[in-house]
C-alpha cells in the first residue's frame, strides 16, 4: 500500500511538471509574439493552432482586423462548395466584360484583358483569385455566387461568427474610400477557426480541399511573409492581404495559411498588421518572425 502511495505521488509530480513546462514554454512564446509586435507601429494580432492537438498561442486574438486579399479564401471555399453541390461547374465558361474589371487594385486579368470580352472557367477564375490574388476575380467569383453577403452567409452557417464579408473588391481599393476595407474584417482566431475548419472538416469534397491546398501552396504573393524565414521547401498553404499606403499609414499587411511542421503536424496561423506606419519590408518581416517563432516552438 504504501509503495502504491509513493508511486502515485511520484506519477503526480511528473505530470505536474510536464504540464508545467508545456505552461512555461506557451508563455515564452507569447512575450516573444508579443515582443515582435511591440518593434513596429501599428496593431498585431496573432492566432495559431498546433491541429493535431489543439495548443494555442494568441495575442489580440479577438480583435476586428481588416482583411483585405485575405477573404479571396472564404471567397475561394464558397465557389468550391457550390461546385461540390453541382450547382457550378469547375469547367463551366464564364463571359466577363469591360464592366466586371476593377478599375483599381491588383488584378493581371484586367491587365491581360482591359476590354473585357473574353471567357474564362470557374477553374481560372480561382486560379486567379488564389494565386494572383486578382480583384477582378474576385469580384466576378463573388457575382457569380450571388454578392458578398451569400459568401458572408455562407462562413457563418460553419458557425464562425467574428468574420465579416460585406463588400466587393471594387469597393475597397480605391485610395479615396479607405473606410471601407474596414468592413471586410475577421478576428485572428476567426480566421484560425475557419482553417481548422477547412483542413480538418468535411465541409468540402476532397477533391475540393485538395485543389484549393495546391492553389494556397503554389500562390506567388507573399514570399516573406508566413514562410518568409521558414526552411526552404516547407509547406505553406496560406492568402495574404494588403492595403493601399496612405499617407504613410498602411491598413493591412496580413498574412494566413497552414503550415506543414517537420514532424507531418499542421499549424494554422492569422496574423494581421493593421494600420501601420512601417515599411514593407518592416511589416513582412514582423509576419516572418512571428511565424518562425512559432515554427521553433511547434516543430
């Protein structure tokens, strides 16, 4: 009886001690996040998730970010629902005009095609909406399912709440309408949520997650962002987003994806830099840290 006592004793420290140090170790990661975000202007907030066990870092998670390019995934998994639902197709042609360009912004389908009058497949138009992050795109995706509010209904019947889709790309990227890309706005631990749902929830086809995996992974904007200072060669599924710089104030220089960790775990990440008066490079390379020091923490 009494060996039996000093083992459970013995047991109970160890596990007081492992729960310690997994304590110990969440804490030091977040005044690292923490640390990062207090070298640059502006507001950082941060959410990650380990999605095999649920571990957490966070730091504003639950604040309003503006997402800019960002939404073009929740876009992106809307479209591919509809597809998954036979009521779009992924080779189904659709007819884009003049009209349906942004006049602002980003867009390499408006530069190929500035007169419109050509047709595209759904198939390109994700391709464009993903890995160009093109805003023509997007706004002819967003036609296509029925205006952003469909899209908005969409993430919140997953039960995601704290995301906001509200408005056409074309709304937001003029430099004289700045408020308005505060209306497309999601907290880090929204978007996070959304991920998770994503990756690990049937609620697309495999077929479909897996397409929109390849478009996230192979995506060209945002080379030193998330994956700005991981190893060559890691997997990073993600979507970035940025605003115009007005008067040396930019209002969203934000990176989120999943990233593969060297033990074939998955990390999902949302940061946000939000109205900042860094430079490019300086709010880049505060997404880099932050993702590396995680990286190191997670691996």
């Amino acid at each position: 009886m009494k060996k039996h006592y000093i083992f459970s004793v013995v047991a109970t420290i160890a596990c007081l001690n492992v729960f310690a140090q997994g304590g110990n170790r969440h804490s030091t990661l977040r005044q690292q996040i923490a640390g990062i975000a207090g070298n640059i202007s502006g507001k950082v907030g941060v959410y990650a998730q380990l999605l095999e066990t649920n571990d957490t870092v966070s730091f504003n998670r639950d604040q309003h970010f503006p997402m800019q390019s960002v939404y073009k995934f929740p876009v992106s998994m809307a479209v591919l629902q509809q597809v998954d639902a036979g009521k779009v197709g992924m080779d189904q042609p659709v007819q884009i005009n003049k009209a349906d360009l942004t006049t602002a912004g980003v867009s390499p389908l408006r530069d190929k095609y500035p007169d419109g009058n050509v047709s595209l497949t759904v198939r390109e138009l994700l391709d464009y909406n993903v890995r160009k992050s093109d805003g023509s795109a997007c706004d002819i995706l967003f036609k296509l399912l029925g205006g952003p509010e469909k899209v908005n209904a969409y993430v919140h019947g997953l039960g995601i709440r704290s995301i906001s889709i509200a408005t056409l790309e074309e709304a937001q990227v003029h430099k004289d309408n700045l408020q308005v890309q505060y209306r497309n706005w999601s907290t880090p631990a929204a978007m996070v949520q959304l991920l998770k749902k994503f990756f690990q929830d049937p609620v697309l086809s495999d077929s479909s997650k897996e397409h929109l995996l390849y478009l996230m992974t192979t995506s060209g904007p945002g080379a030193k962002r998330l994956k700005g200072l991981l190893p060559e060669g890691t997997a990073v599924a993600h979507k970035t987003g940025t605003s115009w710089t007005v008067d040396g104030i930019t209002a969203a220089n934000n990176d989120v994806g999943i990233i593969t960790l060297p033990n074939g775990t998955h990390m999902a990440i949302a940061v946000f830099v939000s109205d900042s008066k860094a430079n490019d490079e300086e709010r880049d390379a505060t997404i880099a840290k932050i993702a590396k020091a995680v990286w190191d923490s997670w691996k």
